[in-house]
C-alpha cells in the first residue's frame, strides 16, 4: 500500500491539491482506459466538495461547480473521459444506487470522485485510491492511500503544494 500525509494550509490549497490529483488519475484513467474510484472521506467541512471543484476544474471545466448534495451526482463530459462527481450523504437506501444505474458509471473511461463512500454499503467496486480528510481549526490534514498509484507520484502530489 503506497501512501502519503501533507497537510493543507488554505482553502487555496485544497483546491491546488485536486487540480494536482485531477492530472494523476485523468492520466491514469486514459493509460488504464478504464473507470478510476476516488472515495472522499471526511466529516462535514473537511473539503472534499473544495477538493472536488479544484479537480474537476482542472480538467477544463469553466463553470460554477455544484455540490451533488441533492442530485447525488453530477456528470462532467470531456472529450476523452468523464469525471463523475458523487456524494452519498444524502442517500437513505443503497438501492437507490441500483436505480441509479451505478454500475453504468463505473463502465467507461472515467474518474468517479465520491464524497461519504460509506454510504453505499458495498453497492462501490473497491476505490483506487482513498483520501481522507481530517478538519483542523485553520488547516486540513489528508491521508492518500492507493494500491495503484506509485509511491514517487504521491510525494511528486505532496511536494507540488
Ligand atoms: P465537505 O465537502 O467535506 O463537507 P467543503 O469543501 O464543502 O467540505 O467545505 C470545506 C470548508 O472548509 C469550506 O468553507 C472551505 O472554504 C474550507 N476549507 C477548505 N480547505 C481548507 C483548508 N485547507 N484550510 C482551511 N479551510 C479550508
Ligand atoms: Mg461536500
């Protein structure tokens, strides 16, 4: 298991920090061509929503981007990939991700970003790569574990912020 600790000093910071992540797993996901799980795990206020907009801009996405928390999910459409951007807080029933055809998504060349991974109780193939945040008073902590990413891309992550 390769992994990394770095601590998040600004809202700016959190932001720079998924634009960095977006570059890793798009790459990855077009190498592999296949769907990529990055689970988001972390209290309310922790800045995985932050995380979330500071990647998917990243991926050239110029508009407002909005918290899921009532659709689930929201879909971006790039020209070689896709990024679906999910959180689960709100889910009551795990099925509801069965209607949702949740499968569909994890079926093409993709990243899926899940914020409260919990949620689906199993309903989610096994992340790639698990991040979690931890609030602190004026910073946030992060712990990226991965299976598959390399140990020099995750410190390439830390020493790029
Ligand atoms: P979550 O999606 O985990 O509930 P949000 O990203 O919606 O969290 O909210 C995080 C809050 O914390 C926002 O108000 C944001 O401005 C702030 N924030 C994000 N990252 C940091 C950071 N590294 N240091 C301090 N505040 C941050
Ligand atoms: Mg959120």
């Amino acid at each position: 298991m390769q992994t990394v600790s770095l601590s998040l000093l600004n809202e700016h910071k959190t932001v720079e920090f998924g634009s960095l992540m977006s570059k890793l797993c798009t790459s990855l996901c077009l190498k592999l061509k296949r769907s990529l799980l990055v689970t988001l795990e972390g209290d309310l206020g922790a800045g995985k929503t932050t995380f979330s907009r500071g990647f998917i801009k990243a991926c050239g996405f110029s508009d407002v981007v909005r918290s899921p928390t009532y659709t689930l999910v929201e879909t971006y459409d790039f020209d070689l990939y896709s990024v679906y951007h999910f959180d689960l807080y709100r889910l009551l029933d795990p099925e509801e991700l069965e209607y949702m055809g949740i499968r569909d998504y994890f079926s093409k060349t993709s990243v899926s970003l899940v914020e409260w991974p919990d949620k689906a109780e199993g309903m989610l193939p096994e992340p790639d790569i698990r991040i979690y945040f931890t609030y602190k008073a004026d910073t946030r902590d992060i712990v990226i574990e991965s299976e598959l990413v390399e140990q020099s891309e995750l410190d390439a992550v830390k020493a790029g912020l």
